[in-house]
C-alpha cells in the first residue's frame, strides 16, 4: 500500500473543488454567464490534466479509478466493521478458548469473506442468502458431500423437465 503524494492530494483537492464550484455556479451563479456545465468540462477536461501533467503525477494502477474506488471503499468497510462490527463478543472470545477443528475455523473465514463481499455490494441480498446456506450446509466433509449428491440430484430432475 503506497502513501498518497503531495500531487496526488493536490490533484484530490482540486477535483472536489472544481465539483463544488460547478454546484455553487447551478445553485448561487458565482459566475454569472457562465454555465455550471463549462465549470466541470473545463475543469475536469482541460485543468486537472494540465495540473496533474505539471506534477507528473501518474495514475499507475492497473484498474485505473474503478480499483482506486473499489480499495478505497475495502477500506472504509474494514475500518467501520473494526468500529462498529470488529470487536470480539463474548460467544467469539469463548469459541476462540475453546480448541476448534480446522474446519471449523475455515468456515467461520469464509463466512467473514462472504459478510465482507456483501458488505462491499459485491453481492446482491439472494446471491448472499444463497452462499451463505451452501457455505452452512457443507461446513463439514460429509455434509459437503450429502450436498453434493442433493445437487446431482436436482441437476438431472431439471434435465429432465427441460428435455420434456
């Protein structure tokens, strides 16, 4: 994780303030004749490449601002589960005392992964529901295996209906 430069900030300012004057010129005309529209094309398309050109500052990400966004929105998530959400109950303390199987680990991980993605949006309500009750139902190697011969089970009784 790099720390944000000098210019990367500067360039961070200067996006919300071209945001805030082309709102304050639709909503106050502090520029009177001209349009709020001209304020963000302008400043959006003409200065802010100008400015970050000037400061030789690159977007040197893969994923470009879609990525940027995306970690940037991991992070708040994290840092409101850690506030809200991230402390230990005392179930948790008294489970974590308590020598669990590695299965048992394994799956409260990945039901943590699947709370985070949900979290994130990555999930809609039915995909999370869905997970989280095949992640439940196969918790173990047996019941993943029960689950296993259910689906089989249910994949040929559709092939049949849909071959009628």
């Amino acid at each position: 994780m790099s720390e944000e430069t000098f210019g990367e900030k500067l360039l961070g300012v200067l996006t919300m303030s071209i945001l805030g004057l082309g709102f304050l010129d639709l909503f106050v005309d502090v520029l009177p004749g001209v349009p709020f529209f001209l304020v963000w094309i302008l400043g959006f398309a003409v200065v802010l490449p100008i400015v970050a050109i000037l400061l030789e500052v690159d977007d040197d990400d893969e994923g470009g601002a879609f990525e940027s966004f995306e970690r940037e929105m991991e992070r708040f998530g994290e840092e409101l589960e850690r506030v809200f959400g991230g402390g230990t109950t005392r179930e948790d303390a008294a489970r974590d005392d308590d020598p669990a199987s590695p299965a048992e680990g394994n799956t409260r991980d990945a039901i943590e992964t699947l709370r985070r993605r949900y979290a994130n949006g990555e999930l809609t309500d039915a995909q999370f529901e869905a997970k989280l009750d095949r992640l439940l139902e196969t918790d173990t190697p047996e019941n993943a295996a029960e689950w296993r011969e259910r689906e089989r089970g249910r994949n040929r009784e559709r092939g049949r209906e849909y071959s009628r």
